[in-house]
C-alpha cells in the first residue's frame, strides 16, 4: 500500500530533507582555518567565553543545525564571542522569559531536542534534564515566574506535559502534570488535535496551545493544568485554518497565532479576559503578509508584532493597536523564529539560509548589523549569564565545522532545511 502523502512542510524528512552527513569542502576550508587558530592558541584558554563561570552578562546563544553548535553572540557588541560544538541542537528552545529568568550559573536553559526537551545549565551548557515526551516535534515555554515548564508534544504522542523548573524544588525536572489529548481526534488520519508551540499569558495564569489538527486554539490553566476554553477557529483560505505558532504581548492584551492555511495567514486576538481569546482579525497575502509565516515576536511596547516569514525572506511588522501589516524587512534569506535580548530592545533573527543572524532594531524598524555564526542556524534565544566552555572543545568544534563528527548528533524538528532526520 502507498503511504499517505505528507505536507512537505510539515515533513520535510519526507522530501528527502534528512541530516546531510559527510565533509563538506566549503566548510573543510572554513574548518581548517579554525582548526589553525585553535592549534596555535594551545592551552591558553581560547573556548572560554568569560572570566569566571557564571558572570552576570547579556548573551543571545544561536543554535546552528547543519553542525550541532551554538553562536554566543555579545548583544552589547553585536559580536561573536565563541562558537562551539555541543552535540545536539534545537530548533525552538524556550525564550519568552527566558532572558530576564536566566541570570545566574545555576539557571537552567530549556531546549527542545530530540525526542523531549533538554534542560542545560546556564553556565557551562551540561545537560541537568532530560524529558522524552514520546514526539519528536515538541515546544516549550517557562511561565514568568520560572517555577513551570509548560510542553506541547505533537503527533504522535498529543500530549501536554508541565515539568518542575525550580532547580531549588526537590521535584526539579519531574513531571507535575499531563493532558493526553489523544481522545479529542484530528482532521484527516491524524489520531489527536497535534498540539503546535505553547505561549504563556504574562500574568502566568494560562498557556495558550494552538492546535494544528484540531483547527483550534486551547487554554490551559497552568496551575490546575486543565483545559478551561477551546475556541474552534475557522479558515479564511482553504476548508481548515491549521493553527500551529503563537506569541502573546507583553502587556497580556493581544495574541498573535500563525496559520498553516493557503501561503499562510496571522490572527490578532484579544487576550485581555486571559482565559477567554477572542479573534479581531485574520490577515492573509491580500493584506500585506509575507509568505508562509512560522513565528513572531512582539515588542516591548506591545504595539508591534514581528512575523517571520519565511516564504517571502522577510519579516512582516504587524501594527497591533489598527490590526494591520505596516511593512516588511527584508532579511534576503529565510528566517524562521527569532529571540530578543534581555533588554528587549534588539531582535536576533538567525537566517538559516545565510549562516547568519540580522539584528533588527525596534526603535527604528531596521536591520542594522548581520553576524556571521555557524551552518543552518535556527533557534535562539537570551540569557544574563555568559557560558564558560573548556578549551579542549575547541578540537572538537572545528572538526564539527568541517563537517566531521566522532558520533551521531541529536536532531530537533523544524521546517526547512535543517537537523530533521529523525522520526516523529
């Protein structure tokens, strides 16, 4: 029997999008250069990042999929401290409260990995979690307060998942709660609604879930972890909406959630009754929106919504307050999710297309530096404690950038091309 066709969008691995292995000679040359630097710097230190483990300083970490490595960037500089090799990668780590909750050694930084989620200490990047959800798309988000660690694992498990992210809790990194969702079903052969992203009201009350098979968009009460409203969201283009990102403002008035219906559309809801989102627009092409949005950010002011749209190699800025797209940046390559620093003043778009990462001011709506970082870079996202990595890794990163590895790297799910050889 055939298989069922898959999105190409949704399954990239199916287009023949797995994990290219091997020595590339772009990067050999590239690697080589490196591996000269390091050679030269010997013993001296040259992988450390800081003066001591742990130093309170700004820092965007960009996680580079095409070679298992991740870009400290000085958001202070907009330069490149230090790439290294880590031996797996994630595509959407946690990074909503993520900067101003990690300022200490001790913190924890929250990927989504694998077949689970990874919690890594804030100032070395070692492993301390370790969570299989029983997916291999999965996301995560920390409520304001630090002490949650809300997940949504899609097909084939659809399941919701809340950790305990207190490192000082006695229950640190276990599971407090659980929605199997299976039981709500999904369009087409799907066996579950496949809850797509999580975003946590600022007010730590609600999560919001949008549900990419179900053509919904679920609240959760975090404390309880039940569902308390599940609002149907029609289509606009095509016969289902395809829910499947969201962000919510700082200010815990609006709600912006991507579509994968037609080329891609963005709703703007009122989020303002927290436990009860109501839709205010759907934009669509016709309104200015670049092609197949994924993610978006929102700016300090809560006025101004960043979409990464990807299709168009743009971001499209949403004004919140007329509900309108007032432009679009080009970013001449695809980007697909972005980070703010701890200031929240400047938003690091890693353009996976390029190798490297655009900073778009927000006071002026502009590009105003592009960094080179590693291959494929992906997800990202910010802390106050700069990583301290040993210089022994040095070796191993060049080889990384060479393309030659000593053993399999962990993959993450993304759209694009990217680490995404492994099964849902």
């Amino acid at each position: 029997m055939t298989a069922p066709r898959r999105d190409p969008v949704l399954y990239p691995n199916a287009q023949g999008g797995r994990r290219r292995l091997g020595v590339s000679r772009r990067r050999l040359l590239a690697g080589s250069v490196a591996a000269g630097m390091t050679a030269t710097a010997g013993c001296s230190g040259s992988g450390a990042t800081g003066d001591d483990d742990g130093r309170t300083r700004p820092t965007v970490l960009v996680f580079n999929t095409g070679d298992s490595t991740v870009s400290v960037i000085d958001p202070t500089t907009d330069e490149v401290l230090t790439t290294q090799h880590l031996g797996l990668t994630s595509s959407f780590p946690s990074n909503q409260y993520t900067p101003t909750l990690t300022d200490s050694a001790d913190d924890t930084l929250w990927l989504n990995v694998g077949r689970g989620v990874r919690g890594l200490r804030a100032g070395s990047l070692a492993e301390r979690v370790a969570f299989e959800t029983g997916s291999g798309a999965n996301w995560l988000e920390q409520t304001p307060d630090g002490r949650h660690l809300v997940v949504s694992a899609r097909e084939p498990a659809h399941r919701q998942f809340r950790l305990d992210a207190d490192p000082a809790s006695s229950t640190f990194g276990e599971v407090t709660g659980e929605l199997d969702r299976r039981s709500e079903g999904g369009t087409g052969d799907n066996a579950g609604p496949g809850p797509c992203d999580v975003t946590i009201h600022p007010d730590g009350s609600h999560a919001y879930v949008p549900d990419i098979f179900g053509d919904t968009l679920t609240v959760i009460d975090v404390e309880t972890f039940e569902i308390v409203t599940q609002v149907d969201v029609e289509p606009v283009v095509g016969e289902q909406s395809r829910p499947w990102m969201a962000t919510v403002a700082p200010d815990g008035e609006t709600l912006l959630v991507e579509h994968n219906e037609g080329s891609g559309t963005e709703s703007v809801w009122d989020v303002s009754d927290p436990a009860a989102p109501e839709e205010r627009v759907r934009l669509t092409a016709d309104d200015g929106l670049g092609e197949r949005p994924l993610t978006s950010e929102i700016g300090p002011d809560s006025e101004t919504g960043y979409v990464f749209t990807p299709g168009s190699n743009d971001v499209t800025v949403v004004d919140l307050v007329a509900d309108e797209v007032s432009g679009r940046i080009d970013l001449g390559g695809s980007a697909f999710v972005g980070t703010w620093e701890p200031t929240h003043e400047k938003l690091y778009v890693p353009i996976q297309t390029n190798d490297e990462v655009a900073v778009v001011d927000h006071a002026s709506g502009e590009v105003t530096a592009t960094i080179p970082v590693g291959a494929r870079p992906y997800g990202a996202t910010a802390a106050n404690v700069r990583p301290r990595f040993e210089t022994a890794n040095d070796i191993v990163t060049a080889l990384a950038t060479m393309g030659v590895s000593f053993h399999e790297s962990e993959t993450t799910y993304c759209i694009g091309n990217c680490a995404c050889g492994h099964e849902l």
